[in-house]
C-alpha cells in the first residue's frame, strides 16, 4: 500500500471522532466543498471530509498521474489499453474550432459531417419531407439498440421531454423479450412509424431480432421497398448494416474509439435529435463540452470530476461502502440511476489493473436509486437507519420544466434538501420527544454523506453537462484504481453460453449446458409445452 493510502486509512480513523454536524457548521467550510461548473452548483459540504481529506486526496491524484492520463484521453492516445482504442467521446461533442487526433489524424471534420447529415435527417422528418412509404409523415419513431445504444438515447430524451418536437414521438425498444417490440407496436400505425437501428457492431444479437422482427412488420403491410422509408442505421459497421438491407446512404456512421456507453453524443443520439430537434441536441453538446473544458483545464483542487471521483474512492476503500445511491429529485431524471448504473458498474466493476495485477482495492460501487420523492416512502428508511452507509447523490433543479403553477415543486425541492440535512445530522436521544420505550428506534445516527448538485431547469445543455460530470468523474475513479474503464470482457462468458444453450432450445438436438441448466431447460420445455422449439 502507498504511503499516501496508509495516510488515508490512518485519517479515516481519525475521523470517526468528528461529526457532520461539526464539520457542516464551520462556516469557511464552502471555500473548498462548494463549486460551480457549467451552471451546476454542486454541493460537497456534506461530506466526512475535511481539509486535510482533500490534501491527501490530491496526492492520491498526482500519484496517480491523473492529469497525465486525462491529457492522454484528451490527446486521443489509446486509453483503452486492452482494445488499443483511443476513447474521444469529448471529440463528439468539441465545439471549438481546435482539431482533434486519434493517431494522428484529426477526426472533426468526419464528427462535423455525421452532425450535418443528422441536421438534415431531423429536418427532413420535422419537415414532412421524409415520409412512409405511403406517403405518410413520421409520427413515431422507434430507436431498437441495447446497452450503450439504448440507455443514454432513452434517458436522455426521457429527461428532455418537456423539449419534445410536438407530433413526433420517440421509444426505446431494447430487450430481446418480444414484448417489449409487440407492447411498444401495439399502438402504433406501421406507415408513419420509422425505425433506428443502433448498434455499434450491427452483430448484437438481441438487436439483430428486434430489428428482424420490426421489419417483418413492416415489409408484411408494405411489402420489402418500404425498408428504404422505414429504416435507418447507426453503426460503424457498414458491411453489415448493407447485409441487413439497409442502404448505407441511410446509415449514420461512427467511430471504434467512441465506446458504447459514451455514445449518446454521437450519431447513436439520433433519436434524441429527433425527439427534440437539431438545434436543442446541439446544445446538449455545448452542456458536455463546457464540462469537458472545465475537467481539462482546471486546477485538482477546484476540478469538480476530480473532487467527485476523488471522494467516491475514499467511501469506497477507505470507509468500506459497497454502495452509492442517485437520487433525481427530478421526475425527468427517472432514469439516470439505470444510466449511470451502465456507466460506472460496466465501467469500474473490475479486479484486474492495467498492468494484469489483481486489485487490491474495491472498485465500482453498486449504483442504484430512483426519483425524489418516491425512494422516500420505500428505501430511504434503510438511507437513514440502517446498518450500511450509503453515499447520496441529490439532483435538484430550482425552477420546474413543468407548466404547474402551485405548491408542488416547493415541496420537491423542500424534501430533497431535508433528506440530505437528516442524512447529515441525524436526530439524537436528546433531541427526541418520544416515550424512553420508543426512543431507540427514533433515533437517526446522522453522519450520512451527500452531494447535492443544484441547476436552474433541466435543458439539454444542463443535462450534457450533468452527464459529462459523471463521465469524467468514472475516469477518475477508474484512474485511481489503475483500471481500464474503457472495455467490457466480462459481459463476453455469457453471451458465449447463451449461444450454446439456444440450439437446444429451439431444434431437437440436444440441450447443452451445466447439469443445473440442463435441469431448468427440461422444467421449461415441460411448462411451455415445447413453444419455444
Ligand atoms: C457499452 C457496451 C455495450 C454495448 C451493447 C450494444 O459500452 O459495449 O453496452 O453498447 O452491447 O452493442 P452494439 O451497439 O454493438 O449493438
């Protein structure tokens, strides 16, 4: 273990004396625990750190060659050491004029053309001039993607919906299970529904059905020509996006160093353009590269992602916290916890370090939640009382995006601070008036820390900040860990064995598998009266 770890070790035991209460009511606490970025104020007063936490965090940092590897990812060199890929997703979303290189070629003007062409895509389907087969404007479109091609377009438009182009209509449809397809068609009337086929390899098997299965409804109404009017691609994989029968003038490309679940910002967000227009897309990007400055050229001490990392690895190693929970006091922000779930656990969940050592430190916390208030009437019994600290994030915003004139975002905004204020202080036996016998059960430990982050209204260029926070922030964990946060091998075992279970669930060869799974496919075929075969 590094000097600067035992430091922090020995620190954290030091602080097992010192209460949030104290450390919340010293009043120059804000000097270093409250920053502003990009129109975000965020709120790290309420955590159990003190100065001398962020003294030993920072050479944690610089011990770590932070900033050399942030320049490296910014430079375009092959972070992603185990694919030998570059990860420029901040080349997406570059808004300045300054060039941006993997292996030595600049790749704005290809990020700049794909842009154009989805400008004109939007356009056209806004328009009326891109229509059905029929003739028919679009009224709903369907993005078919999984993973990385899925959650960040559906959260992202979920959370822009008060931004919605009126009479045009997005879903996400994600999942092999058909029905989430059948559910999500049933409403929908074939000639004036189009189709975005997003996969980054256009191998993915579950989209590859879903989207078979989509054109089958189309093509059995309005025969195989209508695919050309009701099917676009985004994919880097052109040969293949041919293959399925799209023509490639239909295709939206990008790029291999653009990961998965960093790519909303590229072409894979075409149906949040879609959903809310060029224009609003455009200036999600402006929110994510106002951020993307800010990590680049701002001091550790003040770098709002490197504070955020920085203390998630401090919970994580030095306090044991296996956990951490988002909380949007937000309705729109209802699905950031899966989001992010995608974003830090696929991420940072790995025991391997670069150098093919095993970790001996925790990596990704488990990441769950859910919107304010509703987490209140269900788990955050368990926030405030139980055995396990739990680290929160809160998301507010001050003014609502809704047209509702009365009391309602008041009491939001009134509970989503009083949470982090009990979290945070508690209530003592003291405090209490209740009966001796009830007492003990009232009591509320406090001590619990919270980060509240506190923006104006939810637009897209709050929210491409917001997301490029967490992004960035994953980095630095994943910096801090000496981990590469950039590739996925342990989702690779199972998919292998799905492809060799499902054979023997569909012919009659015979079943494949564990002598448990071998059991479980006998129960099913015996319950399903052999359907799936
Ligand atoms: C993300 C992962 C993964 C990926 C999906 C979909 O970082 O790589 O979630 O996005 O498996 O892959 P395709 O886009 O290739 O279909």
């Amino acid at each position: 273990m590094s000097k600067v770890w035992a430091a922090l070790n020995e620190h954290r035991q030091e602080l097992s004396e010192v209460s949030l209460r104290t450390l919340c009511d010293n009043s120059s606490r804000t000097e270093r625990f409250l920053h502003e970025v990009c129109g975000i104020t965020v709120d790290l007063t309420r955590h159990l750190a003190d100065d001398r936490t962020l003294d030993l965090l920072l050479n944690l940092a610089e011990e770590s060659n932070l900033l050399d590897l942030r320049n490296a990812m910014f430079a375009g060199e092959h972070v992603n050491t185990t694919e030998q890929r570059a990860a420029l997703h901040v080349a997406l979303r570059n808004r300045s004029t300054d060039p941006m290189l993997v292996d030595g070629d600049d790749v704005m003007p290809q990020v700049r053309d794909v842009l154009d062409r989805m400008q004109s895509f939007c356009n056209a389907i806004h328009s009326g001039s891109w229509t059905g087969a029929t003739g028919r404007q679009i009224t709903d479109v369907i993005n078919i993607g999984i993973g990385g091609s899925d959650l960040g377009p559906a959260m992202a438009a979920s959370a822009l919906r008060p931004w919605w182009i009126s009479g045009i209509r997005t879903h996400f449809v994600s999942n092999v299970d058909p029905s989430h397809l059948s559910d999500t068609l049933q409403s929908l009337d074939v000639e004036s529904t189009l189709f975005i086929i997003a996969s980054k390899t256009f191998g993915t098997q579950e989209t590859i059905a879903n989207a078979c299965a989509a054109r089958r409804w189309v093509t059995d109404t309005l025969g195989e020509s209508a695919v050309a009017n009701h099917f676009v691609a985004v994919s880097t994989n052109a040969a293949r996006v041919a293959d399925f029968g799209i023509d490639t003038k239909n295709m939206f490309e990008f790029w291999d160093w653009v990961g998965g679940r960093y790519s909303m910002w590229s072409a894979i967000g075409l149906s949040i353009a879609v959903a809310i227009g060029f224009d609003r897309f455009a200036e999600m990007l402006d929110g994510a590269h106002c951020v993307d400055n800010h990590f680049r050229n701002t001091p550790p001490e003040t770098n709002v992602p490197v504070l955020l990392g920085l203390l998630d690895c401090w919970y994580r190693d030095c306090w044991g916290c296996q956990s951490r929970a988002v909380l949007p006091y937000d309705q729109h922000l209802a699905q950031l916890p899966a989001y992010l779930q995608q974003l830090e656990m696929e991420s940072n969940g790995k025991q391997i370090r670069l150098d093919g050592s095993k970790a001996t430190h925790g990596t990704a916390s488990v990441l769950w939640g859910a919107s304010g208030t509703n987490g209140q009437h269900s788990f955050h019994q368990m926030l405030h009382q139980g055995t396990t600290m739990v680290p929160c994030d809160f998301l507010v915003a001050a003014m609502t995006s809704s047209d509702a004139s009365d009391d309602r975002h008041a009491m939001l905004i009134a509970n989503c601070l009083a949470q982090s204020e009990a979290l945070a202080r508690g209530c003592t036996l003291d405090e209490l008036d209740a009966p001796s016998d009830l007492a003990p059960h009232k009591v509320m430990p406090g001590n619990r820390p919270s980060t509240t982050f506190v923006y104006r209204q939810l637009d897209p260029f709050t929210l491409g900040a917001i997301i490029a926070l967490y992004e960035h922030r994953v980095f630095v964990q994943g910096v801090i860990w000496n981990i590469d946060s950039f590739d996925q091998w342990g989702v690779e075992l199972g998919k292998k064995i799905a492809n060799r279970i499902l054979p023997g669930l569909l012919e009659d060869g015979a079943p494949d598998g564990d002598p448990t799974t071998l059991r479980l496919i006998q129960r099913i075929a015996e319950l399903s009266d052999g359907q799936n075969r």
